[in-house]
C-alpha cells in the first residue's frame, strides 16, 4: 500500500523566526498524526533551523529546489551535496521555477538525476497551462514531461521518486482542478511509468495532487484511487489549515505510522 504524503511548501515566505513560530504552531499535533508521511520545505534559509526543530519526530525536512552540479562557480545556487545532510525531500521542476526562471524538461531531468544519486527523494512536479488545458493537450504535454524528467532513471530509482500533478492554471489562483479531472492525469502519469518500467514500479509510485490546495477541497482530492496526496502552497503556510489537511488524509487514507 502506497503511504500518502502531504509536502507543504511555504515558497518564498517566512524568515527563519517566522518559520520556528510556524513550525511551534504545528508540530506536536502533526507529529501526533499517523498513517500520513508529513513534509515541510521551507525556504533555505530557514531549512538548517527547521531541521532541528523538526528533528526526532515523524515529520520529514524538504527542499525546494537545487541544482545539479555538487559545487563550483554557480553564484546563488544551491547544491545535492548541501541538501543530503539536512533534507529528505526536494521539490524539483514546479512550474514557478519553469515559468519564472526558464527551467527546461532537460534541467529538471539533470536535477532529478544529482538528487536520485545523493539519496535525495526528488517530488517531481509536471502540469500543463490554461492554454494547453483548453486545446486538449493535457495529457500529451504530462506524458512528455514524466518521460523526460525520469530520462536516464532505473527501476530502482524510481521507486524514490514522488510525483506531483500540478495544473499551472491552478496553481495560486483559487481554481483547482476537479477530483475526478486530476485523478484522470495521476492514472496518466502512473501509466506513462507503468510503460517506461514495469506495472509494479508504477503501482508503488506515490502521485500527489498540486494546484489551490485547501482543508476545504482536499476530501475531493484524496478519496480519489489514484491521488496520494498533496503538494500544498498558500494553505501549509497557516498552521491550523495545514494541519487539517493531514488530519482528513490520515481518516481517508491512512496506512500506517510514519516514522521520522
């Protein structure tokens, strides 16, 4: 059975006392849920303070991004090696990062590649656009993306790999996709893999859902076969909310204590 997960990325909010505060706001009864696979992705500066906060519990420390050479001269960057000692997780590919700053299916593939051999467990986001949505090309641009991020993978890589389907056109705005529309996709991308691998490799692989996440529409998302969880934005940034969210997965959901 496929333990579900739920990664809040806080994006580029808090400072590192505002995170603490946030992380004091939830995290003894987030550590008191089971049957959930809990993740926090604070920004970087925070990540060193957060780990130890979070340290001895059940809730796992993620990144929310890197890069895919281990040092040199790449100003601002963050490498796999600074990540392995502190993190678990590392979002990689999420269409902030592909809009805003230009990432390619080929980078995001690299990326997935350094944090696949520095035993980091890359959350691989791929979605299409409004105007991609509205031509039909939903799942012709979904399945291109999971084949070239998963370029160069084994099995035995795969199977420490996350997915996230994260429609663009949802993503900060108020509009989420249906339950059945996404869970639509995730049984896409878990076929792409199914195709590329093996059934059992797809069956074991976990596939969040992403886009306008709240405690308010996240039963549609989770009672939905194919959807293991959620990759939640603005609502993991309110402690109560957040906490609700991994409440209503663990009564849907739950298969197990997780531990840290």
């Amino acid at each position: 059975m496929r333990v579900p997960i739920i990664a809040g990325n806080w994006k580029m909010n808090t400072n590192i006392q505002e995170a603490l505060t946030l992380v004091d706001e939830m995290l003894s009864p987030l550590d008191g849920i089971k049957g959930v696979e809990k993740v926090l992705c604070p920004p970087f500066v925070s990540l060193q303070a957060v780990g130890s906060k979070i340290a001895g519990t059940s809730v796992r420390l993620g990144a929310q991004n890197m890069y895919f050479q281990e040092k040199g001269a790449y100003t601002g960057e963050i490498s796999p090696v600074m990540l392995a000692g502190l993190c678990h997780y590392v979002i990689l590919g999420h269409s902030e990062r592909r809009q805003h700053f230009g990432e390619t299916d080929e980078l995001v593939n690299r990326k997935v590649q350094a944090a696949v051999s520095h035993k980091l467990v890359p959350v691989i986001c791929v979605g299409e656009s409004l105007a991609q949505n509205e031509e039909g090309l939903t799942n012709s641009v979904v399945r291109l993306q999971v084949k070239a991020a998963l370029q160069g993978l084994s099995p035995d890589d795969v199977k420490n790999v996350v997915f996230a389907y994260e429609p663009i056109w949802a993503i900060g705005t108020g509009k989420a996709a249906t339950g059945q529309g996404a869970n639509a996709v995730i049984g896409l991308i878990r076929a792409t893999v199914a195709g590329l691998y093996d059934r059992q490799t797809a069956q074991g692989l976990r596939i969040q859902y992403g886009g306008s996440v709240t405690a308010t529409n996240i039963a549609e998302f989770i009672r939905q076969p194919e959807i293991d969880g959620a990759l939640v934005g603005g609502a993991s940034l309110k402690a109560e909310e957040f906490l609700r969210i991994v409440e209503q997965t663990a009564r849907s959901k739950g298969a197990g204590t997780v531990s840290g």
